[in-house]
C-alpha cells in the first residue's frame, strides 16, 4: 500500500474506522486533523483537492489518487488483509453488515450523538425516531452477537470495526447500553483485538 494522507476528525466514528484500520495493518500514512464541526471540509482548498463532497475521513494518495466514504477507504486499505473473510459467502455478509451500518445504525446513533454532545441540542429538540431507530440498531446487533464473538465468521472483520465505530459512543447519543450486554462485551473485545 502507497503512502497516503487521511483527512479526519478525531471525534469522528467514521474517521475513527479508517485509524484502526490503519493502524490494525500498520499502514504508512499521516494524519491532518480536520475539523468538520468547524466547517474546515467546506473550504475551497478542501473541495478542490481532498473532497469535493466536503466530508471526512478522505484520504488522498502519494499517486494523488483521491478516495472519500469510510466503508469504501476500509475496503481498499484492507484488501487482501486478514480484515477481509477469504470465503466468497463470508465476505458478501461482511459488505451487508457495512451497508446496514451506513443505512440503519449511523444515521441514528452517529446523528443523536453529534447533536447532543457537538451541536448543543437538549433531549427534546431531538426527532424522536432518531431513539426508536437507533435501540432498533442495537436490538438487532444484541440477538445476532448472542452465542458469537463476531458479527461474521471466527474472526473479526471489517464489518465489526465498522460497526463499533459508533456502537461504542452510543451512551453519548442518549442510548442506555445497560439493555445490551452482548453489545458491550463484543465492544470490548473489538477495541482489544484492535489493541486499543
Ligand atoms: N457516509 C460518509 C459520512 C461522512 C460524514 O458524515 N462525515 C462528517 C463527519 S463524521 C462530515 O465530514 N461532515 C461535514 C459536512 O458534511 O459538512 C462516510 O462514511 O464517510
């Protein structure tokens, strides 16, 4: 793998998934913090040669090759890594799991945590289905994790640091984790595995 510069901002879930990854392969990259809050992805320097969409995690390659969304920058960074399952069936579930994460868990957790803990929002400003969906999210993660160590397969996978990007700050989007022990112990073994 080239060298390359990861764009991020460090409270950031997704920007988090492509640090472990990197750091999980000992990859050569630098990091730029970059505050997305702050609106340091909306400039013109940033539009024009990191991301024109304006978000982070981006990474930009030593070949000048440029690539933006979290789940696609983990898939490429880790290509051929142990992160992948060998096992054509395994590894469609792997990429069913990071859809899902970016269509039915981030979009509730992710969302319910910036406003509460980065854009001053009190409980009832909040949608209310923001709640419902997001203990929906983690209902479906409790069963599925009961009697498994990993969301796919024997080992851990993409799938599981996509996943517990924002899994592990569900308290701060509001969401009370006593209700899913099988959660909180795959949480734990997932930032272990990651050495963190
Ligand atoms: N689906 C994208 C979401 C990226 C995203 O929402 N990034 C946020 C930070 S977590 C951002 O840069 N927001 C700034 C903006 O949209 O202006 C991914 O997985 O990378």
């Amino acid at each position: 793998m080239q060298f390359f510069t990861l764009y991020g901002f460090s409270p950031s879930g997704n920007c988090n998934k492509v640090q472990f990854v990197a750091d999980y392969l000992k990859l050569d990259y630098k990091w730029v913090e970059t505050d997305s809050i702050a609106g340091e992805t909306r400039n013109e320097n940033f539009l024009n040669k990191v991301n024109p969409a304006g978000q982070v995690p981006a990474v930009v390659f030593a070949d000048g090759k440029k690539l933006a969304q979290s789940n696609a920058i983990v898939l490429y960074l880790a290509a051929e890594s142990d992160l992948i399952p060998a096992d054509d069936f395994e590894r469609a579930q792997m990429l069913s799991w990071m859809f899902w994460e970016q269509y039915s868990h981030e979009p509730y957790l992710a969302v319910r945590r910036a406003k509460l803990k980065f854009k001053g929002k009190s409980e009832q400003d909040l949608d209310p289905s923001l709640l419902e969906n997001g203990y929906a999210a983690l209902e479906l993660m409790e069963r599925h994790l009961s009697g498994r160590n990993w969301l796919v397969g024997d080992e851990m996978s993409l799938a599981d640091i996509c996943l517990v990007a924002y899994s592990r700050f569900a308290d701060e989007g509001g969401f009370d984790m006593s209700k899913f022990p099988g959660v909180c112990n795959w949480i734990d073994r997932v930032m272990t595995r990651l050495g963190r």
